[in-house]
C-alpha cells in the first residue's frame, strides 16, 4: 500500500480577457455580479459546468463600477442566497478556488 495521497482534480482558473468585461456590464453592480457569476467558463471532463473564480469576479465588478465596494464574502452571499432561491439566476455547478494569495481574498467591507 503505498501512502501517496490520490490526485486531486482541480479547475483551471479561467479568466475573461480584459477586451470581454465591458459585455457583462449592467445598471447595478449586483446585476453585473450575477451577470459573471453566472458565466460559465468552461464545462469539465464530467459534464460540469464551471464559473469563474470569486477573487476575478470581484476584481471585474470593481473596475466597472468604480465606486463599487463589493468583496469576495459578498459575491459569496450573493450566491449562497441564489441557490437558495432568494434571486432568479442560473449558476454554473462549480467554481474555482481563487488564489491564496489573491489581494481580495478575505477582504472585508469597512462597516
């Protein structure tokens, strides 16, 4: 028996070139969060779909919306609600894992 841990699969990390993120502006910056929350980038080896990672998201809605003070925990509960049934929208099955070292990871909104 060997202690090698199994491999895991992982999704890539896809990002919209700069050129696309002007098509998924919206009237609101929760509008135009769902609107990348809920492109799918790809579809994996097992017919799932994959989205775009939050830390990216985040960093697209806040250069479209300048004044915008989303962070990832928002995004997050944006989607949390979503699949709760709290706002109509149809979201990919998986999302990668933003980088670690990602400066808008764990960001929080100053109160």
């Amino acid at each position: 028996m060997s202690n090698q841990k199994p491999e895991q699969t992982r999704w890539p990390r896809v990002e919209l070139p700069r050129s696309r993120w002007r098509e998924f502006k919206r009237d609101t910056v929760r509008d135009t969060g769902f609107a990348l929350l809920s492109h799918v980038a790809l579809t994996d080896e097992d017919g799932r779909t994959v989205g775009l990672h939050y830390a990216h998201v985040c960093e697209v809605v806040r250069t479209l919306h300048p004044d915008a003070r989303t962070t990832v925990p928002c995004l997050r509960w944006y989607v949390g609600h979503a699949l709760d049934g709290d706002f109509e929208a149809e979201l990919p099955q998986a999302r990668p894992r933003s980088p670690a070292n990602h400066p808008l990871n764990g960001i929080r909104r100053p109160r």
